[in-house]
C-alpha cells in the first residue's frame, strides 16, 4: 500500500492523520482535494489496523461512488477495496431493508419504483376518485409533494395542513392512498430508501445497535448536500459518532440543493452534535488562478451563515475577469460565440469551454450563436431548447397557422391546454381521416356532438392565430400564442413544479421570433430557405429555422467533443479551463423568485470557481419578455467582485456570426430528402 501521506499539503495531511478515535468535519473548498482527502482517510485508517470491512463510505451519486472505488482499489488492491462498504445514500438504505424491512413487514425481495412507475400509481388512484375532486390535477405535482413529505421524514399521518388546495387534497387523499398501493404490491420508491431505515432504527433500537456494532468508521462525502433525513440515517448508522466515528466532507459554501431539502447549516449542526468533532479546513485551491479565487473569497463573504475559510493559490497567472454590457440577448450570445471562435484559432480545445446560466431559458441565444459560428456543442442536464416539449407544442400551432392539414401538429397541439381531447378521441379521429382520405383537420370539420364542439373550439383558436397573423405580423401572432391561447395557464396550474421554467421558456420563443422577423425583415436571417413553405413568408421562414436548428441540436448531442452548456446547478462538481458566466441581470442572477439570497450567492460562487484559467461575465441591457423589451440593471452581484480584478470589455462589432454552416445545411437538406 502506498503511504497515504506521501504527496499532500499540511492541512490535507492533518485531516487524513486525525486521531482514529475521533470524529472530524473537514471543510473542504472548491478545487482544495477532497476527494484525496477523503479516499486518503480510509486509506490511513486501513494503514493503522482498521479492517476494511468495518468502513462505510457515503456518497451523493453513483458516479462519486464508483470514482471513489477506483481510487482505492489503486491504493489499497481490488480485494481490500471490495471489503469497504461504499455507496449512496440510498443505496445503503436499501441494503438495511433487505435485511432488516421484515421488522416492518417488508419483505426482503420488494421492488423499488422509478418515476414512472410511481407515477402510473398516482394515475391509478385518481381514477378511484371522484372526477371532480382529481379535475385538473397534475400526477407529477402530486409525487412532487409526497417526495418532500418523505424528505422530511413525515408519513401522511405526521403532516399538517397545506395550502394551496390541491396539496391539501394531496395530503388528506392521494398520500395516504399512494402508501397503501406501495404496501399492497411490496414495493418502495426512492424516498422510502431513507426514511424507512429510519422509521425502522426509531422504532426498534436493537436494530439499530445491531446494524451498528457493524461499522467503526464512517465517511460521508458532499455532506452539505444532505436532507435532514440523511443527517439522521448518518446519526443512526453511527449513534451520533459515538458508536462509529464519522468524517463529514464538505463545503457550506457550495450547498446549492435549498429546493430539495439540503440545509448550509447541516456542517455547524454535525460540529456541534458530533462529539469531540475536530474540524480541519482546506483552503489551497489546484483549479483557479489567484484572481478568480480573490473574486470568490470577495463574493461569499457576504454570506453571514458560514464557516470562514478564505482559499488560496500557489499559482501566480491570471487574466483579469472580464465584465461585458450586451446590448441585448442576441449581442450577448454573438460576443460569446466570438471569443469561443477567436480561442479555438489560438489553439484551444473545444472541450476547454463552458457556458453556464442561471435558468435553461438563456440557452436559446447561445444554441443559434454557436450553430452559426460552427462551433459544436452540448447541452447537459436539459434539452435544448427546441427540443423541450412546451417549445414544440408551441411550434406545432405554428405549423397549423401555416399549414391546416399537419396532422402531426394537429395531434400535439389538441388537448394542449387541456380540452377533453383525449388519445382515443384523437385515434378515432385518425381513423375517420384515413377513411376519407382526407386530413385530421378536415376529418374533424365533419365531427358533431359534444366531441364536435371541443374540436371546433380548437379549430377556432387556431383560425384566432391565423388572424393575429394576418399574413406577416409574427410579433401579433406571437403574443396571441403566449399570451392567448392558454399555454402559461396550463403550465403553471398542470405542472406547478416546472411551470414558471416553461413559461420563461415560451417567453424566450417570442424573443426568438421578435429577433428572427427583425433579421428576417432586413434580409439577414441567414436560414435555410429552400426549407421554407413560402421564402416570402416570415412564419414559415421561422418554422424552417427551428426545424434545422432542432435537427442540429439532436446531431450535437451526439458529439464527443463540444462547449459544455448547462445550468449552473448541473455545473457544481465541474471545471473547465474557460468559462462563461451569462445573464447577470438584476432579477435572473439573482432570480427575482428566490426567497434565499445567501443560497443565490452560493450558486454564483459556484460558477466562479469551475474557471480553472478565465472567467467572463456578461448581462444584457435590454432583455426581452416575449415581444416585450426591458431594461435592465447589472446583478449586485457584479458589485461585490473587486474593481481591480476585472476588465470591463469594450463593445465591438459582433454581426451575426456564420461560421461554416454550408455543410450543415447541405447535411440537414440531405437528411431531409432521404426521408421523403
């Protein structure tokens, strides 16, 4: 075995030395090595005579495991390494109910439920409803709900009332009845994982001491991500670190997770609980350059409810942080693909640069900037944009303004909002179509009775679209369909969860269009004509960009190779030699919704320290809202940044980048004609 010791800093060694019988917090940073600490640790522990298979190691996702595995099996050997219990949260929870769930009945070969599976369970229990009690009521909202009762460790008999209505009705109806279905078949989802070890460990103490005088040493990785729940398994699984010691792992500094149960403070609460808990604190940064880490030391500090720690570099490079004023959305995108297009001249990889954002919405601008330049990219933890199913119901009304007789659009756009249109309405109506050889449109023009009248209702709304229209008035078509149709309502009330991102995101299709007719209009949008229904027609010009933008989206994707877009929730964890901080905007970064400022510090801290090398930061001063357009002020966050590490970039030309995108058109044009 190789000395743990060997290769590491002072503190780092103070932390995997601390005395065995002890518990300890090691608050680590971003970029300080935790990961080396924490396989390091158990390392050491094994070095000093702790068997192996006395040794727990926690971790937050399955990736963290395996990467955790591989580095001890290279430190200590594949079969010393294979002794370790090392898992998941969950994972382990699952492990205590095989073998210990008969206790509450459980029998030890039950199923765990995956999304849609415990989905397909709520839709089974609102059709045991009355109608009208589940009208209008979203599953997904409903398994939403039940998750942060669980989270919170609260059986339906432990809740207490809750606003609005429909959680109400959630607690009182469908939670009881979800549990019951769960029992019924022998299965558990996700969240029973950790809370039914736990319910188990209150209820039979001689489980817990049993499951306990198992383990000697515990290390639980990324602590400040953890629920209350987990904090308590963590307390079951040790006896509060009394029975088993525990080194907790993390950084207050980056808890990011508020909106699924973590708490910043979970890591004061383990000092303060753990008895004899030393804390080691790791601060010497391997990622950033020193200006990029007096940035971040300058923003967190201004967070009250937090572990000081400053971090640090022995690396003396750096560019000033540059700070970019964007005259709008599109500009900001421009001057994005620009720097992108001048690094890769330099010599750069492409995999060398991230563009991050506070809500999936400000990726559209950047997708049609990147396609033009010819740079590839990918966007993860997220569709792109055309690709999100609000943006494509969206399209398919446009594509029946254009076009009456898509039945495809047709199809999507029906009962979107809901209107009693159901699959077996509409497979009828396919089947009467194909008997009159005619389209879904003019098969439903023909349809009587009640169905008739909830057809001709959408029929109508589609005429209203065509009218806003009025041959070339995008703009007026657009604010109809955001803003008239429905859309925002039914998001908002359907999918309470996710509604506010899509309706940020349909807002950010008018913008697309408002930007597209005013290109479209000075002969500069660039597309793909011979896509196009009419070349003279601003809609159909508009359909015809989305489709090839889509289709390259899904071929990018694919790619190796590529610019990382994503949110910076996706981001933690990651780090790149290049990236991109967009959308500084008062009111986006920080969310106007946010009811924790501290937590949206936290996040933007987050996006400064994945910068290895350079970091620029930019915001808009005009943004738009659908076919609206604001000003807009700088996020105070920029104002907590020291003048003197950054470089305010001058405005310079930025026309619409092309890139080489001939190949991707004559690709698309190619693929388009082979499926014809």
């Amino acid at each position: 075995m190789d000395n743990p010791e060997n290769g590491v800093n002072a503190p780092q060694k103070q932390a995997i030395t601390s005395p065995i019988g002890q518990n300890a917090l090691v608050l680590a940073g971003a970029g300080t090595g935790k990961t080396t600490v924490l396989t390091r640790r158990i390392a050491y522990l094994i070095k000093n005579g702790i068997h192996p298979h006395t040794i727990m190691a926690m971790t937050f996702t399955n990736k963290a495991a395996s990467e955790m595995r591989n580095r001890l099996t290279a430190m200590v050997g594949e079969e010393t390494a294979k002794s370790l219990l090392t898992g998941t949260f969950h994972s382990i929870g699952r492990r205590i109910l095989i073998k210990h769930g008969k206790s509450i009945k459980l029998p030890d070969k039950f199923v765990i439920l995956d999304e849609s599976d415990c989905l397909s369970v709520i839709k089974r229990i609102f059709k045991q409803c009355n109608s009208a009690d589940v009208e209008g009521e979203k599953p997904k909202d409903h398994l939403n709900w039940i998750r942060k009762w669980k989270d919170a460790g609260q059986f339906p008999e432990h809740t207490s009332p809750a606003f609005p209505a429909s959680r109400e009705f959630c607690r009182t109806t469908i939670y009881p009845q979800y549990q019951k279905e769960l029992r019924r078949v022998n299965a558990v989802d996700f969240s029973d994982l950790i809370m039914l070890p736990n319910y188990i460990f209150d209820l039979f103490p001689e489980v817990a001491q049993a499951v306990q005088r198992g383990f000697t040493h515990i290390v639980a990785d990324e602590f400040q991500d953890t629920s209350w729940e987990q904090y308590r398994l963590l307390g079951h699984l040790s006896r509060a670190g009394t029975q088993a010691r525990v080194m907790a792992v993390g950084d207050d500094d980056q808890s990011i997770y508020g909106w699924r149960g973590a708490t910043a403070n979970v890591l004061q609460r383990f000092l303060k609980e753990y008895p004899g808990c030393e804390m080691h604190t790791l601060e010497q940064n391997y990622r950033c350059s020193p200006i990029i880490l007096d940035a971040a030391n300058a923003v967190i500090s201004g967070n009250a409810e937090r572990l000081a720690k400053a971090l640090h570099t022995e690396r003396t490079d750096g560019d000033a942080i540059q700070i970019y004023k964007a005259r709008n959305r599109e500009a900001e995108a421009e001057r994005v693909a620009l720097e992108i297009t001048e690094g890769l001249q330099s010599g750069a990889s492409v995999n060398d640069f991230a563009v991050l954002y506070r809500n999936n919405a400000l990726s559209r601008a950047i997708e049609k900037s990147l396609v033009l330049a010819g740079i590839p990219y990918k966007v993860y933890g997220s569709l792109s944009f055309f690709q999100r199913a609000e943006i494509k119901d969206a399209l398919a009304y446009l594509r029946l303004v254009q076009n009456r007789h898509d039945n495809e659009a047709f199809w999507r756009a029906a009962n979107v909002p809901s209107r009693a249109i159901g699959d077996k309405t509409l497979e009828k109506l396919t089947e009467s179509a194909k008997h009159m050889e005619c389209s879904l449109w003019q098969a439903a023009s023909a349809v009587s009775g009640t169905v008739g009248q909830k057809l001709t209702r959408f029929m109508n709304t589609v005429d209203k679209l065509a009218k806003a229209y009025d041959g070339d008035h995008l703009d007026q078509l657009m604010d109809t369909l955001v803003n008239g149709v429905g859309l925002k309502e039914h998001y908002v009330e359907k999918e309470r969860e996710t509604g506010e991102t899509k309706c940020e995101n349909l807002d950010e299709l008018a913008q697309s269009a408002a930007s597209f007719e005013n290109k479209w209009r000075l002969g500069k949008s660039g597309i793909v004509s011979s896509l196009a229904v009419n070349h003279d027609d601003p809609l159909s010009e508009f359909l015809a960009e989305a489709v090839l933008d889509a289709d390259i989206a899904e071929r990018q994707s694919k790619l190796e190779d590529a610019v990382s877009l994503m949110s910076l929730h996706k981001a933690k964890g990651m780090e790149y030699a290049d990236v991109f901080l967009i959308g500084l905007e008062d009111g986006t970064f920080p969310s106007a919704r946010t009811e924790d400022m501290e937590e949206e510090r936290r996040l933007f801290y987050v996006g400064i320290t994945r910068a290895k090398h350079r970091l620029r930061i930019s915001w808009a001063e005009m943004a738009g809202y659908g076919f609206s357009v604001i000003p807009q002020t700088e996020s105070p966050f920029l104002q907590e940044i020291p003048e003197h590490l950054t470089h305010h970039a001058r405005p310079q030309s930025t026309a619409v980048l092309r890139g080489d995108v001939a190949w991707q058109r004559k690709e698309h044009m190619k693929n388009h004609e082979d499926g014809l």
